[in-house]
C-alpha cells in the first residue's frame, strides 16, 4: 500500500517568520534561557579567536573578524530560519574576501560584502532557498576541500614565521614558489608556537572534548610569547591595538565605479553565502531533527552581510562548526546565537589590550586544525568509490576552486553533475524481457503486501518512485525525515528507483542517522544490486539499515521485532 505523500514545504508566510519569533511562541523561561546562555557562551569562546584568525588571513585586520561575528551573528539568528545557525566570518570565505581586498581595497570589499547581501536578501524573498538543493553533493564536498587547502596554504607564511622579500601571490602555484625561496627565513620559535597549538588542540579534542581547546592554546601562546619575549610577530606587531568598541556605522561607496568593481566580488559572496548558510542549517537539522526555514534564511544573511559592511564588518554566513558547537552545548533556540554575539562584544570591550598580544603563528596554529576538520575526508573516499562520474564531478571541482576560481569550480561541477544526471537517464532507460507472472507478483506485492499496515502507526511504508538524484534528494529527503518523526519501523522501498546519486544516497544516510537516534528501524526493500551497491558504498550498511528484498518481508521482522 502506497501511503499519500506529505508535504515537505511551509505556507509562503511560514517561509519567512524567523524562527526567534517561533521559539518565543512556543514559550520560553529560565530553563530555556539558562541553556541558551550556555550554549552562547561556549559558542563565543570558540568564535572569538577564529574570528581574528580568519579576517587576518583574509588580509584584513583582526578587529573586522569580531565585528562581522557581533553584528552579523546576531541579525542571522534575530531573523534567520533556523534555530541553531551561528554566523559569523567563514574560512571557506578567506580566499574570496583577500581576493577582492587585494583588488579593490577595504572599500570595495564593504561595497561587495553590502551588495552579496542584498542578493541574498532578495533571492530569499523570490524564494530561492529551494534551488540550492539542485548543487550536486559531490560539488559541495570538493569545493569545501579545495577551500581547506588554499586556507592552509595561506598560513604557511605565519606558521613558519617565514620573511618574504616580495607581496605574497594569491594563485597557489606562484605562493608556493614564493614560500619556498623564503625558506631560508624560518623563525623557530614561531614554528614551535605553530606545532604545539597544533598538537595543543588536537590533544584537548580526543582527551578533554569538552574543554575550548582553542582558546586554550591561543591564551597560552600568548603567556608564552609574554614570558619569554618570542621573536614572532604578534596582532600588536603588525595591526596595533585592537578598539574597545564597534566602530560608528557609515555607508559603504555606491558610485558608480565602486558597484561595477564589487559587482563581481558580490554574486561570488552571494553564491558561496546561500550555499554554506543552508548546508550549515541542513547539517544542524540533521544533529537535531528539526527543520529549518530556506527562505528566510537567505533573508536573514542577506541583511547580516548589509549590516555587516555598514559596521566595517566582512562577509557572514553560517558556519558549520560553531553552529555544531551550539547545538552539542544545549542550545534551545536562536537567542544563543544572540548571545554568543553578545559575549563577543563583552570580550572586545574587556579584553582587547590583551588580544594584542597574541602570536600571528598560533592563530595559523588554529586555522591549519580548522582546515583539515573542513575537509570531509571519509565522505570524500566514499565518492571517490562509488562511481566513476560522482568521483570526475569531486575531482574536476576541487582542481578547479584551486588553481582557477571558487564559482567557476562550483558552475563546472554543477554542469559536470547536470550532464551526469542525463547520461544516468538514458542508461536506465532499458528494454528488458521479464515473464508475466513476475509482473503480477510484483504488481500484487506493491498494492496488497498487507492493509492492516495503513493502521499501524508504529510501522510505515514509503515508496519512492522514479530518478532519486541530487535534485529531488532535498525534497524527498524532507518529507521522509518530517514522516520519519513518528514510527518505530520505517520502510522505504527503492523497486520503481530505476537509479540514485550521492546526494540521494547523502539524503537516505541523514535519515537512517535520526532512526537510529531516535532508537527506530530503517529498512530499504526492492533495491537493485547497483542502487545498493551505492548506498553501502556511503556507509548504508547493516545493522544502520536492514536490506530485505519485498515489502512484505520487511513488514513481519519489523513487527516482530516491535512485540
């Protein structure tokens, strides 16, 4: 039996209420904002020494980071769609923004950070949010690795404390060669800073979880450096002091020479801004079953990145890591992210002389541990192994977003991805000679494997019908995680799937995940030997799921194994 499907998509207002509103109407007390407290707190300690750590290896200075983390972390969670998204500067931002700082100043930079946002604003008002769901898996898993590696090879400089006789080239093949003629210059003491905050935060990671490991080691590389009078260059070196306050807000320049040089640098910081705020909001559903709002996310980073540039800020988005933070510390709504941003302006105003006197080498220190967590390592392998296309879409993105430029990785592996899609569907498209009697037995399987499944609330039975690839994964996706909130068993059967991808596959391991939390059952029936293939591949192996080859059969172990 084929139950009715369930609607995945909110009402056009409910598509733009921000889910601060939601959380208060629901009722909130001490108990919730105690956590909430919390949750922001912890939250803040790990975003204030990023934010510095980023907007200096964006090219500007460290005091730009904190304010982007307080203005626009606190308009992304007042007006955003999800409960537990923090905002703030991004690494997978680094290489855009000092791109567009060396080319056309600060100025410019506030000008694009200004138009992204309105792009973003308007884009979610049209209703947009949806559309980012058609970016392959495989695209979002290389250009993030791509980004890892070019972060990293920013640091090289500060984490060996190297002198460079020249500016520092942006391409990469041109810094490394930099670097290397500068390898003579090596500052011990700053590599030995480097290492240890390095090994500092992993140690803190696997032994003490619970402890900020970061800022741990950037205060005491500070200590350090303090005590024993380091010759490495620290934020006072080479920026100054650090102001006690945010800075008056003024307008960027919108003449007409200023819009037609940031016009490009905007659609750049736009793309990659609606593609890692809802790929940070899809992960935080995915730690907590909830379900966040597209649209009005995209309205939210769209005014957090305005109201960024009007402060001096850089560009905001959702960051996946801190967001994880947040939800892992209790957080119970968005008033969390409010608060980190809060917090964060509590320790600019209190701590700001000591900040300068932090080593540039531990802050490469934590960039480097920040960029080898962005690289999806065991999610990356899984592609590389599951076919030969999702393998050439990672690989011809990530070599692109490197030596080339991030949109044009992105734009050729969605076409890469696109022409994928239409290979893949004009292989399943089969004659084949089956006999009669198999038919009618299939036929009978799908409509009478047993009616009293209708009534049972602790079993249900979903069937997916047709092509499960990357741009109908989001959708089917959000309608079987909302169905998978109630029963115990949940079968879902794959017979009338003539093929699925990654992101179909990414969709389907999201939902076995939240099964298995919430102590339940996940069966898939009627997959064919590639499909199943695919879906081992990405770690859809038993017991996380149950392979049972009818409907039926998967209806009596479920229920059995139910009482």
């Amino acid at each position: 039996m084929e139950r009715p499907a369930a609607s995945a998509s909110p009402s056009f207002t409910e598509q733009f209420v921000p889910k601060l509103v939601t959380v208060l109407r629901e009722g909130y007390g001490p108990a919730e904002l105690r956590a909430d407290t919390i949750a922001g707190l912890t939250v803040a300690i790990v975003a204030l020494p990023l934010s510095m750590a980023i907007a200096i290896a964006s090219g500007v200075g460290p005091e730009r980071g904190l304010v982007t983390a307080i203005v626009g972390g606190a308009v992304v969670s007042a007006f955003g769609g999800s409960r537990f998204q923090i905002g703030g500067p991004a690494g997978a931002f680094i290489i855009l923004v000092a791109a567009c700082a060396a080319d056309i100043g600060v100025g410019g930079l506030l000008t694009a950070t200004f138009l992204g946002g309105l792009m973003l604003m308007v884009a979610g008002f049209l209703r947009s949010g949806a559309y980012v769901k058609f970016i392959p898996y495989p695209v979002t898993v290389g250009f993030t690795a791509a980004i890892a590696v070019i972060i990293f090879a920013s640091q090289i400089k500060d984490l060996f404390g190297l002198t460079l006789s020249v500016p520092e080239p942006g391409p990469l093949i041109e810094k490394i060669g930099v670097l290397w003629q500068a390898r003579e210059t090596v500052t011990p003491a700053a590599l030995a800073l480097a290492a240890g905050t390095v090994a500092l935060i992993q140690g803190l990671k696997r032994l003490r979880p619970g402890w900020p490991g970061m800022l741990i080691a950037v205060v005491l590389g500070a200590v350090l450096t303090q005590a024993l009078s380091l010759p490495v260059e620290t934020i006072g070196s080479r920026f100054g002091d650090l102001p006690r306050g945010l800075p008056a807000p003024a307008l960027p320049d919108f003449g007409l020479a200023a819009l037609r040089d940031a016009l490009p640098y905007a659609v750049s910081f736009a793309l990659l801004g609606a593609i890692e705020s809802l790929l940070s909001a899809v992960v935080a559903d995915g730690m907590t079953g909830r379900h966040h709002r597209s649209n009005a996310e995209l309205v939210a980073q769209g005014l957090a990145n305005m109201a960024s540039s009007l402060f001096g800020g850089i560009t905001v988005t959702g960051t996946i890591a801190r967001t994880a933070t947040n939800v892992r510390a209790g957080a119970h709504g968005p008033l969390a992210g409010v608060l980190h941003s809060a917090f964060v302006l509590v320790f600019m105003l209190v701590f700001a002389p000591l900040a300068s006197a932090i080593p540039l080498a531990v802050l490469a220190g934590v960039l480097a541990v920040v960029a080898w967590n962005m690289i999806e390592k065991e999610e990356a392998w899984m592609l590389l192994r599951t076919s030969r296309g999702d393998a050439l879409v990672l690989c011809v993105t990530f070599l692109l977003v490197i030596f080339r430029d991030l949109t044009e990785g992105i734009l050729v592996g969605f076409l890469l991805g696109a022409i994928l899609f239409i290979q893949r569907m004009s292989e399943a498209a089969q004659v084949e000679e089956r006999a009669p009697l198999a038919e009618e037995d299939r036929a009978d399987e799908l409509t009478h494997y047993d009616a009293g499944v209708a009534t049972d609330a602790s079993v249900l039975v979903y069937r997916i019908k047709g092509a499960f690839f990357f741009g109908a994964a989001s959708t089917v996706g959000a309608v079987l995680d909302r169905i998978a909130d109630r029963p115990r068993a949940f079968i879902v059967d794959f017979a009338e799937v003539p093929f699925l991808d990654s992101s179909a596959g990414h969709a389907m391991e999201l939902l076995a995940r939240k099964m298995a939390r919430k102590g339940g059952r996940l069966y898939l029936t009627g997959t064919s030997p590639d499909i199943r293939r695919i879906l081992v591949t990405l770690g859809l192996r038993e017991p996380k799921v149950r392979y049972r080859d009818t409907i039926a059969a998967a209806v009596a172990e479920a229920r059995q194994a139910l009482g």
